[in-house]
C-alpha cells in the first residue's frame, strides 16, 4: 500500500477552454495528462466565463462536483442536470459537454474506461467515521489479473485526520492524500476531524495498472525483429526447463506474457515448422538424395529459427515490443512482485490446484500453499 499526501505546492496547474485548472494528483505518477496515458486523475477548477465548453475525452469516465457557484451541464443532446454547490454529475467524456453559468470552483475525478469510481461529501467530526470500500475482485486463472483501488480524501475545509490499518495521516485544507492499495489489500478506514473532505475510490484491473490501455500496436518496425528474435529463442519449452529465470530480471507486462503464452500453448510455430520439415521430406518423392533433403531440413530449420519464428512473433506480439518489456532497474515493489509470480507460473499445476480445490472444497491462498500441504 502506498500512502502520498499532496500540498499546494505540489499541484500542476494549466489552462482549460473555460478557464484555470489544478491538477491534484495522477495515476500512475509519471503520467501525462496531455498524452491521455494515466488511470486516473484528480483535479480541481475554475471558470471566469457564463458558457464553456469540457474537453472531449473519448476514453474516460468523469464525475463532477461542484464546490463554489451553480451550473447547468448541458451533455450533447442527451440530457442537462442542474447542480448547486457540493452537488455532482457523472457522465461520459466522450460526449460534448457544455457549462452554463457561474462555475466559481468544482472538482473533478476523470478515470479510464472500464474503471469504476465514485465520489461522495464526507462531514467530518470528532468523532472518527468508518468509510466503506468497495468489494473487489482478486486475482484471476493466470494470476495476472484482479483488481486494485486507489482512495482519495481531498480536504475541503478544516482539517481531517485520516486513520488507515491504524496509523494516521493528517490531510488539512486544500490537501490531497491518495492511498494506493494493491491485490487484495482493503485497509480500515477511518476519518475524523473538522469540517467537509471528499472521499474518491477508482478500482481498476491489475492490468491497467501495469500498462495503459490507450497504447495500440505501432508498425512493425527492424527494432521489433530483433526483440521478437530474442523472444522466440528464449521462450520454447527447452530453454524453460534449462533455465526459468531466463529474462535475465526483465518484466513482460501482463499483455506481452499473454501473447507469449497464446504462441507457447497452440505451438504455432512448431506447426509451421512441422509442416516445412513435411515438405522437405516431400522432396524424397522428387529424386533428392537422403543427403540433400537432410541438407534441406537443416536449412529450413535455421530459415525458420532466426527468420520465420521471429516474424510470427512479430505478427502477434504487441509493437513496439521493447515497450512491453521492463528493465529489472526500473522496477518498484509492485512490479517485483508482479514478475516474481510470472517467473512462478506453471500452467499444469495451476489446472491441478483447481482441480483438487474443486473436489475437496478447500481454499488455497496460492500455488505456493497447495504445494506445500500436498508435502505435509
């Protein structure tokens, strides 16, 4: 879990079509908002104008709330809600949005499609108020999927002390705390204090939260075919017995290891081969000594190995491949952990651990505790 309380100096700000705009904070950190390549983002802003319209984001969600003045959100011509001070909207950024009226101040949580999100005024007392989070799912069949959340507390006035698992942050006006909880972690929490703070929770998949999904394949490029010749040498079944932790500290996102385990599961190199060893040998039937179609088979082989395979890769694999691969130096605590279970992952004990789950009723918390009651 990871805690990072923001302050006023620490706030971006730019300028909107309406006005002045203050950016919070932003998931991941090294996100930017103008490349449209986070998760999520807090922002707070202003309007000096009686009609503005939003920025079309086409793939976010947005909620709105308005903290100073009244507006009328006109969104393009499927509906107009009115909002009065504290009063909030969601809708889609997608559609063209225009404000009406005297938009003094409002705050915004914009999030990635496919998130989930929510906004809520909370009125803080002396007396310490449990918030409630928002079930989640946990990780999938392959153990690269699940959902994780991040929780903000923005302090609107006065102050709010904030109590998660027990210790406690203090969040005073016009800060922002985020708390970035990983798989599986729900931590307790509680607020207390004076005056109103705004409690925002985003759950999103455990894949967004390793790569966005706003990256699309880029053309093939000489780059790729040297990548995809390194993948294709290493990732057969040979060099996985002989060695597993043959990424040398190197982390596929979830994306690029799917892929990988699509071509390693339905061998669709190896019939390819097959089928090129067949015609070889087909060459037989055509007069060529043992010796020649030998000679042939060879070729084809090392055609196939450095030129054939690597383009199949090249072909499925998502581009630019370098982007989906990270350096071991680069990589924080999440994304240890991440690569530790993709260095673990054994698909046939996987199937075997559900399968003695689902006979037996029992629960196994991973791989790892099924194998070690099978040994007791």
């Amino acid at each position: 879990m990871e805690k990072i309380l923001y302050k006023q100096e620490n706030y971006k700000t730019g300028q909107w079509s309406g006005g002045t705009t203050r950016q919070m904070a932003i998931y991941p950190e090294n996100a930017d908002y103008i490349k449209r390549d986070f998760i999520w983002r807090l922002s707070s802003a202003d309007s000096n104008l009686e009609e503005s319209s939003f920025t079309k984001l086409p793939d976010f969600d947005r909620i709105l709330m308005v903290l100073e003045g009244s507006v009328v959100l006109a969104h393009g011509e499927e509906r107009t809600v009115e909002l009065g001070p504290l009063q909030q909207d969601a809708f889609d950024g997608a559609i063209k949005t225009k404000c009406f009226g005297n938009l003094k101040r409002d705050y915004n949580l914009i999030m990635r499609k496919g998130s989930k999100g929510r906004m809520e005024l909370i009125e803080v007392t002396g007396e310490g108020r449990r918030v409630t989070l928002t079930e989640r799912l946990g990780t999938d069949g392959d153990g690269l999927g699940g959902e994780c959340a991040s929780l903000g507390i923005y302090c609107l006035d006065g102050y709010t002390v904030v109590s998660i698992d027990g210790t406690t942050e203090m969040v005073r006006e016009d800060q922002q705390l985020v708390i970035n909880c990983k798989l599986g972690e729900m931590p307790e929490l509680t607020v207390m204090g004076s005056g109103k703070c705004i409690f925002t929770e985003v759950i999103f998949t455990r894949l967004e939260s390793f790569v966005s999904e706003t990256s699309t394949d880029a053309k093939a490029s000489k780059g790729d075919f040297s990548t995809a010749l390194k993948l294709s040498l290493g990732n057969n079944k040979w060099n996985k017995v002989m060695k597993r932790a043959s990424r040398k500290g190197d982390l596929y996102d979830p994306i690029l290891e799917k892929k990988l385990r699509f071509l390693d599961k339905f061998m669709i190199t190896f019939i390819i081969w097959a089928v090129g060893v067949t015609l070889c040998a087909c060459t037989l039937f055509l007069g060529l000594s043992t010796g020649g179609v030998f000679a042939l088979i060879v070729a084809f082989t090392a055609l196939h190995l450095f030129v054939i395979r690597p383009l199949v890769y090249m072909a499925i694999l998502p581009k630019p491949i370098s982007a989906h691969i990270k350096s071991h130096t680069e990589l924080n605590e999440y994304e240890k952990k991440l690569y530790d279970e993709q260095l673990d992952y054994d698909p046939h004990q996987e199937k075997l651990m559900h399968k003695y789950r689902d006979r037996s009723g029992e629960e196994y918390s991973s791989r790892r505790d099924f194998i070690s009651r099978l040994n007791k």
